[in-house]
C-alpha cells in the first residue's frame, strides 16, 4: 500500500464512501439511509445531538455494528463485510468514545499495541512522544494514573502509531474541560500534516466548526445539514442540530437540505433521504 | 517436628494445584470463560501421556515434550471452535457447553479406555525416591520436581505476559477486546492462544499427577477441577501467582487436616476455601492487571 502522497481537498475520488447507510439496534433504527463522502487530506466533521447516531457512523464504518443496508467503501474496495480488525489494519483506524485504553497496560504498552499491525508511515511511538511532550517521562505509568485528557492524548497515539489513511475521531472532547479540548484539538494540525484524512464525530459544534472543512449534521439517524463551515449559518446549524422547525426556515428533520445556495455541493453528496 | 513436615508436604503439593489451577485462571481471566472441562483436560493429558510411554518407550519425565504441545494444539482448536461458538452467544452458555464438554470426554474415556486405574512411571527411581532432613522430614523428590516445574511454568507465563509481544496482546484483549480489534488484534485467535497456553499448564498438570498418584476417568471432575477452584479462589482471581499461593494454602491445609484425623484431609482444604470466599472474597492476592 501506499501512502497518499498528496492531501488536497476535494479530489476526484473520495476515500471513504458511505452509501445509504441503515444500522438497526434492536428494533430501533440508529442510523437511516446515510452517505458521505470522505476526500483526502479532508476533516470531516458529524456533528449532533446525543442519541443523533453519530457514534453509531462512526462504530459502523470501523466495522463494529453491521449494517442493515447500505455499504461502505474505502479506497475503492468494498468493506461492508470486513471484520473491524481488517480494517484497521488496511487504515481505517477510530479513536474510540470514553478512550477505552487498555486500563492495566502503560502508556507506552498502549502504544506498542496501537502498533501491533501498523502500516508503514511516518508515524512511531518516538513520533507521538514529539507530539504530546510529557508522555515519555511518564511511559511506564498505567493509563489508570492518568487524567481524562491525558488519556485522550494515548488514546490518539495509540491510533495514530497504526498509521492510518482515515482518523476516526469519536467525541474527543467527552468529559474534558473546555481548555484541554482546545489543547487537543490544537494538535490537529501537526497531524493532518502528515497527510492522513479525519472524520470526526462531536457533540461541540463550535468546536466542530473550527476545525472542519466539511460538516454534516445527524438527527435521529437522518442527515439535516451539511455544507462546508463558511457555507452554512449558524441558524441553519441549529434547526438542523436540535430538529426545530422554525416558520420560513431552512430544513427541518425530514426535508433534507435546506435549499441555500452552495449548501448541496452539487455531486459531491448523493441523494440525501433517498428511499 | 511432625507439622513442620506437614507443612513441607503441603506446599509441594501446593505446586501440583498451581499447575492445575494456574490455567484455569488464565482462561478466565482473558476471556472470561470457566472452564469446567478443565480437570478433565488435565486427565487426558494424563491419558495421552500414557499412551505415549506405550509406543515410544520414552522416558516417563520427557513425555511432556509430545504431550504437552498435542494439548496446546487442542487448546487452540477447542477455543476457536466450541469454545468462541458459545462466547458468541453469552458468557453462561460458555458454563454449559465447557461442562457438557467435561461429561463427554469422561463419558468418552470410560467408553475407550476403561475405568481402571492409570498412574505413570510408577517403577522409575524418580518417583519413589525422596531424602530426609532429620528423622521427621522426608522429601520427595518427584513432590520437589513437581513443585520446581510449577514455579518455572509460573515465572515464563508472567515473563512471557508482560514482556512479549503475544503477552502484550492477550493482556490488551483481556481488558478490552472491542478497543483490541480498533488496534487491528483478532482477539478470536488472541483467545485461542491463551487456551493452548492454557491447556498446556493443564496438560503438565496431568503428567505430575499421574506420577504422584494414580488416576481414572473421573479424577478430572471428583479431584482435579475442585483443587484447582479451590486454589484459584484463595489465591485471587486472575492473579497467576495467586494460584501458586491458593495452592500452598489448600495443600498445607489438607496436610494439616489429615494430621489430625485421617478423613479430614479434604475437608480441612475446603473449610479455608470456604473461609477465604467468605472473609476476603477477592482472594490472598488482589487482582492486579491479569497477570
């Protein structure tokens, strides 16, 4: 395999694809009909409310809930069927919600597993201790010992020393104060440098708008909104966020998309709400 | 003078329970299945051996180079087939398909082998031999091998879970087998190692056995899985040296036990297991990690 060379936005083949997605749980129906379009080099943010389906996407795309319908395609191949494992190791890699770190392994024994299968690339364990700077001193610590955002730190070392092709990111701002997740989200940067593509789920929209450079808003499992950042106002975000349908508004929860000019990206997403 | 060598007899007969127990407490600690065909692994392991001796003539004490690596294999294909088989539906269906599994080997071995009796080497010097210290204590010196084994198997499985690379993984699935496979581990074939690892401690434990004492189909169920929880238990859960305490523990006691009256043997061992449930339900040793 090799690596992506180039990370421009928008390129004429998406790296990952989702294609009319339906995952049910039980008998409820968590995700309904949804599709996206990854692009290298992108930072793709979901945004929503609790329950929206969200984490949902993002456990389904690394292969941990099967869907009922729909498929999923990543760098050309189908991978609705692959098993989580194979798809990590072949690049789709996810920070999981809550950070789920090996509780009685070190910080640099998390690591080590994150690296267990990883691909060829920049980054290593020597790498993610540049990043973050106070890891290595404390490498032999338990991940116990550690505070929630330090946690999160090895949470997404341990993903990034897989060295994947798409970073799934789910609500890396869960249960931290507000000025660790600026911290965390401040690292994104040094990371895209190094030419992966991010999808990230949040529940911080503010957050979220920061740092995307597309935006797709879930509700109860539906798309209501997507658009780049500069496209979409903040009125818009809101409908689409919490389902109010205000008089003479854009959107609401079964419209699909809001007709503002530039929101639909002609091509880029297909059919929303197609069923 | 007498307890002083009782206590001696118990804590090397305490090596023998820790090879019993100590995989067992692997099993359950990675994948949280308790095995209750677990005695009986330990039996055919027995058996196997046996048979071994029978064809090759190898020397009784080097059996455990053919046996115990046929129980590895076995160990692997059990756990990726009935074994995961059950996982995949619940951590109780595991109860019932690993003591269905312990009912059809005994069953199997009655049927095949018979119910007589089988014991190991029992003419080798090895096994009757024993030195003295004083006029009270006499060691043996298959009880001091036996004992000796079991701290080495005990020092290479921690060696072996927390320095390499497979110890690593299976740590990393027992604490959280989802966020293993986002790491790219099949945590289905890290469950499979474990069991060979497993079932190879067993197997040793079953070769000791049958050169200690003597055994037939039934001894995996009415002796061998019943030290073997008795010795996890008091040792703690999870805890690989836990099981050689619990081990210590439990045969001190039956030693003492049997000093004071004859049948009492086994009835002292469970009175400490049952004490430890009740007085320090987590066991002599805490869990700390899965090693």
């Amino acid at each position: 395999m090799s690596e992506p060379a180039d990370r421009a936005p928008k390129q004429d083949e998406p790296i990952l694809e989702v294609r009319e997605l339906t995952v049910h749980h039980g008998q409820l129906r968590a995700l309904d009909h949804i599709s996206l379009r990854v692009f290298p080099g992108e930072v793709y943010a979901i945004i929503g409310a609790n329950g929206a389906g969200k984490s949902t996407l993002l456990r389904t795309i690394a292969g941990l809930h099967q869907p009922t319908e729909g498929s999923i395609r990543y760098d050309g191949q189908d991978v609705t069927r692959i098993r989580p494992e194979r798809r990590a190791i072949s690049g789709i890699v996810m920070v999981p919600e809550g950070r789920r770190l090996f509780g009685s392994l070190t910080v640099e024994e998390n690591l080590q597993v994150g690296a267990t299968y990883a691909r060829k690339g920049p980054w290593t364990i020597e790498r993610v201790y540049e990043l973050f700077s106070w890891m290595k001193d404390r490498r032999a610590q338990r991940t116990e010992q550690l505070s929630g955002g330090e946690q999160q730190a090895v949470a997404i070392g341990r993903a990034l020393v897989a060295n994947p092709r798409v970073l799934m990111l789910d609500e890396l701002s869960l249960g931290l104060a507000p000025v660790v997740v600026q911290r965390i989200y401040g690292m994104l940067p040094q990371i895209l440098a190094t030419g992966l593509t991010v999808l990230l789920v949040e529940q911080d929209v503010s957050q979220a708008l920061r740092v995307a450079s597309h935006l797709q808003c879930l509700l109860e499992g539906r798309t209501t909104l997507q658009g780049t950042p500069s496209e979409v106002t903040p009125e818009q975000v809101e409908v689409a966020y919490f389902g109010l349908r205000s008089p003479g508004g854009p959107g609401g929860t079964e419209g699909g998309e809001p007709p503002v000019s530039g929101v639909g990206l002609g091509g880029v997403v297909p059919s929303e709400e197609a069923r | 003078m007498v307890w002083v060598n009782d206590v001696i007899q118990g804590i090397l007969i305490g090596g023998l329970y820790a090879l019993f127990a100590c995989g067992l407490s692997l099993m359950f600690g990675v994948m949280k299945v308790i095995n209750l065909a677990h005695g009986d692994l330990a039996i055919i392991g027995g058996y196997i051996a046996v048979g071994v001796i029978a064809v090759t003539h190898i020397p009784v004490l080097w059996s455990f180079v053919i046996v115990v690596p046929l129980m590895a294999v076995l160990g692997y294909v059990l756990q990726r087939t009935v074994i995961q088989a059950a996982l995949d539906r619940s951590i109780l269906t595991t109860l019932l398909v690993t003591f269905g599994l312990s009912v059809v080997i005994e069953n199997a071995l009655l049927e095949f082998v018979n119910a007589n009796s089988h014991s190991l080497g029992v003419n080798d010097a090895i096994i009757t031999s024993s030195f003295s210290i004083g006029s009270q204590i006499s060691i043996a010196y298959l009880l001091l091998l036996i004992f000796v084994v079991a701290v080495v198997v005990l020092t290479g499985l921690q060696y072996f879970l927390s320095r390499s690379r497979y110890g690593r993984m299976i740590r990393a699935v027992a604490d959280d087998r989802e966020a293993a496979q986002l790491s790219g581990i099949d945590y289905r074939h890290v469950f499979g190692i474990a069991a060979a690892i497993a079932f190879a401690t067993v197997a040793l434990g079953g070769i000791a056995y049958g050169m200690y004492s003597q055994f037939s189909p039934t001894t995996g169920t009415d002796t061998i899985l019943l030290f073997a929880f008795a010795a996890v238990v008091i040792g703690g859960l999870g805890s690989l040296w836990g099981t050689l305490v619990g081990g210590v523990v439990l045969g001190v006691s039956q030693a003492i036990g049997a000093q004071i009256s004859g049948s009492d043997e086994f009835l002292a061992g469970y009175i400490v297991f049952l004490a430890v449930l009740v007085l320090r339900p987590q066991g002599l040793i805490a869990r700390r990690g899965t090693a």
